[in-house]
C-alpha cells in the first residue's frame, strides 16, 4: 500500500529553522524523484523544491533558494526539507508529493511568527 507521511512541522520564530521528513511506503522509493510542495489557506498550492532519484539533482523555487534545502536518504526511504532563515511569508501547510505516481501526502503545519 502507497503511503506517504510528512512530519516535522510546528510553530518557529521568524530567522529560525525546522527539518520536515516524508517516509514513503509501498513503492520502489529509490527510482522516483520527489518534491515538496505547500499551500497558504485560500491560495493555490505551489512547488517548492524537487530531488532526483539518486539524490544528485536538486531544484528550487526562487521564493526559497538559498534558503531551503532538499535530501534524500534512499535506505530509509525518506526526504528532507531543511528550511533556514524562515519567514512569516513561509508559513503553510507543507506535502511531500510523488509526481511520476501522483501521490500527494497528508501534509504538515509550519508556522512562523514575526
């Protein structure tokens, strides 16, 4: 069975930083790329950054780069979202997303306060 959990979201001060985690199941997780994506309550769902299979390309988008980062660890089956310098403008609900199986995960809260 596919499954797809995020976890590592929660409440930080603006300049500080989390680690969001996505552990997958049910599929071979190591020859699929994956993404992170998030959405702000009433606005459209956006990209924020995509890893390959291998882990040896990295995407972002601009609202992020520099800032975020994302990794893989193909033995846990798990994705990474190291985000520093956090912003009020940053907070969403954050989803890991399978796009070759058009796979969405449940989703985590951050929120970052001025």
């Amino acid at each position: 069975q596919l499954q797809v959990v995020e976890s590592g979201g929660g409440l930080v001060q603006s300049g500080g930083s989390l680690r969001l985690s996505c552990v997958a199941s049910g599929y071979a997780f190591s020859r699929l790329p994956m993404n992170w994506h998030r959405q702000i309550p009433g606005k459209k769902r956006e990209w924020v950054a995509q890893i390959t299979a291998t882990g040896d390309g990295t995407d972002y988008a601009d609202s992020v780069k520099g800032r975020f980062t994302i990794s893989r660890d193909n033995l846990k089956n798990t994705v990474y979202l190291q985000m520093n310098n956090l912003r009020p403008e940053d907070t969403a609900i954050y989803y890991c997303y399978i796009p070759d199986l058009k796979f969405w995960g449940q989703g985590t809260q951050v929120t970052v306060s001025s």
